[in-house]
C-alpha cells in the first residue's frame, strides 16, 4: 500500500525530493537518543514538584497563594489567559491560511496545530488549580447559569479542544498511512497499530480523498469562528465584571487580536526548535520565519494600536478610579512590567523584524521570544492591576505570588513542553504528504548534510508493504 | 464461662432493646399550620403551628421548621424561612420577612425524632408588591428575551418540589434563556458530527491502490 498519490505531486517534487521529505518527516518516530531521555526526566522532574506544590494548596488552601479577597486572580488566571491564547496558533492561523491557500505554512501547520491542542489542554487546567474546591467542578456544569461568562467559557474551551483535535487528526490521516507503510517490520509493535488503526485504512483512493477534503474544509471553515469566539468569551469574564480596567467595548477584539500575536510568536519558536533538533532545515526555511515574522510585525502595531485607543480613550476622561490605574502601570508598582511589554513587546521585536539586518531566522525567533515572555506579562498586568484598582475607599491590595504558584506556572510550562515533545515523537512533525502535494520544494533550498545518526530505522529500505 | 454467659445475657439484653424501640416505633403525630392569606412584600409575617400526638395532647419542645420551595435562576429547593420549638402546648409561632412577589407554598414540617412520627402541614400565602420594591432584581444591563430574562423575570419564580432524575436533567437544559448559545454549540457539535460521519466514509472506502 502507498500512503501517498505520487500522481499529485505539487511542481517540481522528484522522487529523490520526497524520498527526503518522507525521510526527515518520519525519522523522529524510529529513534529516541539519550539526550531526550534526560529533557524527558527533567520535565517529569519539574512537573512532580508543581505538583507536590499543588498538594499543598489542595491542603492548606490557597491561602498559600498570594490571592486574596480583593486581588482574587493572580497568576493562575493570568497563564489561563495567556495559554488559551496561545493556542490561536494553530487552528485559527492554519486555518486561515488554508482558507486563504496559502502554500509556504504547509511546512508548519502541523507544530501550529500541535501548540493549540497542546496549549488548550495545559490552559483548561488553570482554573481548575484556581478553584480552592476543584472537587466542585461539576457544580459550574450542574448549577452553572446560561447568563454567566464562566458558563461561556467551559462551551466555547470544550468546542474548541474537540474541534482542533479533530483539525488536528485529520491531515494526520495519511501521515498515519505514510508511517505505517514505510516504518516497516523493526518499528516497535505499538506504534505500529497505533498508525494502522489511526491511519483508518487509508490508501488514497479518490474517495478517502474526496472524503478527507470535506471534513478539512468543513473544519477550517468552522473552526474560525470557534477561536475566534473562545477568546472574545474569555476577555468577556473581564468585561463582564464591574471593575474599572476592565470597562473596555475593544476587549474581545483586543483580546483575539493579543491570543493571534502570541500565538504566532509561539509558533516561530516551536519552529526554530524543532527545525534544529529534527533537522528539518531543507524543509522549515527562512520564507516560513520571514512570513511569520511579517505576521508578528503587523500584530504589534495592531496591539499597539488598541493600547493606544484605549488608554486615549480613558487617558482623556480620567474617569472614576482610572487615574489610579494609570499611575501603577506608567510610574507606579507596575511601571517596570508595563514598560517592559510596550518595549520589549511590542517596540523591539517590531523593529527586529522590520529591519531587513535583523530579519533572519535568529532574529525573528528572538523577536518571537520576547514577544512570549511580553505577553505573559500584559496578561498579568491585565489581571492583577485590574484587580488592583480599588472598588471602594480603602487601601489598594497587594498581590506577590507565592512559590506555590511559580512552581505550578514552571509545571504547567513544563507539562507543555513534555507533550510537544512527546507528540513529536508519535506524529510527524511535517504534514508530509500536503508539502509533496501542494508546496513541493522551495527554491533555492538545498538538502542539508545533516548528520544522520544510526537509527532503529526502516525507512531507508523504503516502503515496506 | 461465667463471663460467656454474662457476655451473652448483656447481649441479648441490647438486641432486645433495640428491638423494643423498633416494635414500639415512632407515635403518629398531627400538626396544623395557619398564616395570614396575604402579606405585603417586606413585611414582617407571623405563622403559628401546633403539633400534637394521636391523642390530641400537646407535644412540646419538637424542633418545628416553615419552609417553602423557592427558585433563583437555574437552582431551587427548599428553603427554611424559620426554625424553632414548640413550647408547652405544641404550638410554635414563628416569623420571616416575606422577600418574594407572588404565591408562596409555605410548609411546616416537623421531621420527626425517636418518639414521634414526622408531620407536615400546609398553608397558603400570597405576597404582593408593596411600596417597597423588590429586595432583589436580576434585571440589570440590557435584556434580551430568552437570553437574561430567566423564569420568574424581575422575581424569585416558585416552583413544586421536585427532585426527580428527569426534573434534574430538564434543569440543565437551557429553556428559553441561553437559547443562542444553544443553538451556535448546535450548529457547531452537528458539523462535527458531520466530519466524524466523513471519517467512517474514509474507514469504509474499498482500499486498494490509490489511483
């Protein structure tokens, strides 16, 4: 059986060029080196103390967090904000650049799509860690009110997670195939039945094909709506409130826009990594960062302007308890955060990106991390100096977080970080089959002598069936 | 073997015990309510019961409750409006503020204890608008029909008690409030089914080689 048609090849794919795409798309699935053993340990590690810390809040309560009756978010909700953002990588960037037939993502909607499962899943615990009773969770479903933001949110996150799984499974389809054909005999028994069921028997024949392309086209025709929806409902849970900084008509669409940025910059890092490690160099290159880069640069000035709109807006009225909420972020408490993401969020990496000296892989990934690190920050300041502003006369809170919460924030990361490497390690990294199909090779870009490692590895016998 | 059989005996003794307040069970008791027909929302309403045993004789210090079933949006149950104990004569004069605009199915319940057996007994009390607004209204913001306008608009709604599996399940489903939120998972979860329905297609194609 062959996963692939060869006869619908994209303009200019020889065999030798697929031969190597298939190759360097599998060749994670047939080996595992120490060294991702030791990243592997390190993650459980980290992830076994976020939980060991967990067990104290889930003991003593959160009073071991730093929250209290009037700052009652802190950095929980913050990292629920900032993960569900995230996960607009993939879904919402795949689909739009499928819908808009864009070729050069083909390369990479696979790791976006990836980063939104991965990303939704890790987000959705947040408030859960949030709740000082998570044994209640079932009462937001059983008492939950149709009117309430906290209600939306559960629909519009679960709707989302099924949705982007499927996004996600479906162009895995003939990879699965692709794998099971060409992994051959010496690939351990479980992966092996784990393509074949995965792989849903697929041949390629016209009519799994015309099948495959109906369900893509119907998700990522819904599937837009649906994220774009999941975060304009999670900046509702802010809007919705009656606390003066969050008093804004712009917040959903500030709030997508802000999830796009980081998402995108999310995605030029999860590249960079990958492309290193894996070796994808002849297949992720420079046109994928450039393009994502241009991306990222628009969406700076896109945030830009809204902080802009929006602080004009209050700045100029300077109504209720706004003059103190714009002293803590410009001179107050908050100043070095706030200075930080205009900066370093939005500033630097626009100019990085913009400045065709610093318009290179290495300086779009930098771009891209600064712009993840800002944005953590924005959602922070969002919650904790909303928070902050007082509703009556009396003396502001404080919040610190506490090491009960920066150690579940490093296991919530690492936890994201194990399942991406655990997913590139079952599902190839590339959609192989839409680069041979539609993108075929770049030009100018040429095979890299990449040192090949001795693998476990049946694919330089080809396929084996 | 002295101590088997005292051990026994004493034994014994408790199982006959406990059998005896089995076989003796708990007496019949009667309890009778009244309250005013109708009270002003605000006002401050005084109800009265009296419990009695078979035989008409007061019973005294029982525990007596005034409860009445109440809805706020998507929840309901009974709530307690007050608790107390009869005095020498069985009788239990109780008060509460009457909160809710409407009809209230007030109940007086005595739950029963070792001796007697539970009672209750109904009255009927219908409360109007006063001068004094509603002490509570969901109504803020817009309103949109059949999104936040819940049962019972501008009010607690009452509802029967019920707490039967398909009274539950109904709770859950949105009725009229929420019904675009609804109708978009609708729209949404039957197009995933759609794509869901295109992957058995794709399972169930005759393979073969791919033409």
């Amino acid at each position: 059986m062959e996963a692939l048609d060869r006869g619908h090849a994209a303009p200019g794919v020889t065999p030798e060029w697929r031969e190597r795409l298939e190759r360097r798309g599998l060749a994670p699935l047939t080996g595992t080196s120490r060294r991702y053993w030791i990243w592997v340990a390190f993650l459980l590690a980290v992830i076994g103390w976020a939980l060991y810390a967990y067990s104290r809040q889930l003991d003593e309560g959160l009073i071991v967090t730093g929250m209290r009756d009037r700052i009652l978010w802190g950095v929980y909700i913050a990292s629920f904000v900032f993960f569900i953002g995230i996960s607009h990588a993939g879904t919402l960037l795949s689909a739009i650049l499928r819908v808009t037939k864009a070729r050069w993502q083909l390369s990479v909607t696979r790791m976006a799509e990836f980063i939104t499962v991965v990303a939704l899943l890790v987000g959705a615990l947040f408030p859960l860690i949030d709740m000082g009773r998570p044994d209640r969770l079932l009462n937001m479903i059983v008492y939950g009110r149709w009117q309430s933001p906290l209600l939306w949110d559960i629909f519009a996150i679960s709707t989302y997670l099924t949705g982007s799984t499927l996004y996600l499974y479906l162009p895995l389809i003939p990879d699965f195939a692709l794998a099971r054909d060409r992994l051959g005999p010496t690939a351990a028994r479980w992966r092996r039945s784990l393509f074949t069921i995965a792989a849903l028997g697929w041949t390629g024949t016209p009519e799994q094909r015309k099948a495959l392309d109906r369900a893509i086209s119907l998700m990522m025709i819904v599937i837009i709506p649906v994220a774009v929806s999941v975060h304009t409902v999670v900046s509702w849970i802010f809007g919705m409130t009656l606390r003066v900084s969050f008093n804004s008509t712009i917040l959903g669409a500030y709030f997508v826009a802000g999830a796009i940025f980081s998402g995108i910059a999310a995605i030029v890092v999860l590249m960079a990594v990958l492309r290193k490690l894996l070796h994808l160099e002849e297949f992720i290159t420079k046109t994928q960062f450039v393009n994502l880069g241009y991306l990222m640069a628009a969406f700076t000035l896109i945030m830009g302007y809204g902080n802009l709109s929006e602080y004009i807006t209050h700045g100029y009225k300077m109504e209720g308890g706004f003059p103190f909420h714009f002293e803590q972020l410009m001179t107050g408490p908050f100043s070095i955060l706030f200075w930080s993401y205009i900066v370093g969020g939005l500033v630097v990496p626009g100019l990085i990106i913009l400045c065709p000296r610093t318009r290179r892989i290495a300086g779009i990934t930098t771009a891209a991390v600064l712009v993840l690190v800002t944005m953590w920050i924005e959602r922070y300041l969002i919650v904790v100096a909303g928070l902050r502003v007082p509703l009556m006369a009396y003396e502001p809170a404080s919040y610190t977080p506490t090491w009960v919460e920066f150690s579940i924030l490093a296991g919530a990361f690492a936890l994201f970080a194990l399942l991406i490497t655990l997913f590139a390690k079952l599902f190839p990294v590339i959609s192989v089959w839409e680069v041979a199909d539609h993108r075929g090779p770049e030009p100018g870009s040429e095979p890299l002598a990449a040192p090949e490692r001795p693998r476990r590895t049946a694919l330089a016998e080809g396929s084996a069936t | 073997m002295n101590r088997v059989i005292a051990a026994t005996v004493i034994a014994l003794a408790m199982l006959a015990g406990g059998a005896g307040i089995a076989l003796a069970g708990s007496a019949p008791t009667r309890l009778t309510f009244s309250a005013p027909a109708q009270a002003t929302l605000g006002e401050r309403v005084t109800v009265q019961a009296r419990l009695v045993d078979a035989q008409g004789e007061p019973i005294s210090g029982a525990t007596i409750a005034i409860v009445a079933p109440l809805r706020f949006l998507n929840g309901g149950g009974d709530v307690v409006l007050w608790e107390g104990r009869a005095d020498k004569n069985g009788n239990a004069v109780g008060s509460f503020e009457a909160r809710v605009v409407g009809p209230l199915a007030l109940r007086a319940v005595f739950r029963g204890d070792q001796l007697y057996a539970p009672a209750e007994a109904l009255a009927e009390l219908k409360v109007v608008e006063g001068a004094t607004p509603p002490l509570y209204r969901e109504r803020v913001g817009v309103h949109l029909p059949g999104l936040n306008e819940p049962p019972g608009f501008g009010q607690v709604a009452l509802i029967e008690p019920q707490d039967t599996v398909i009274s539950r399940a109904l709770a859950l489903w949105p009725a009229m409030s929420g019904w675009p939120i609804a109708g978009a998972l609708i729209v949404i979860w039957s197009v995933y089914a759609s794509v869901v329905r295109l992957l058995f297609r794709i399972a169930a194609a005759p393979s073969g080689a791919p033409r």
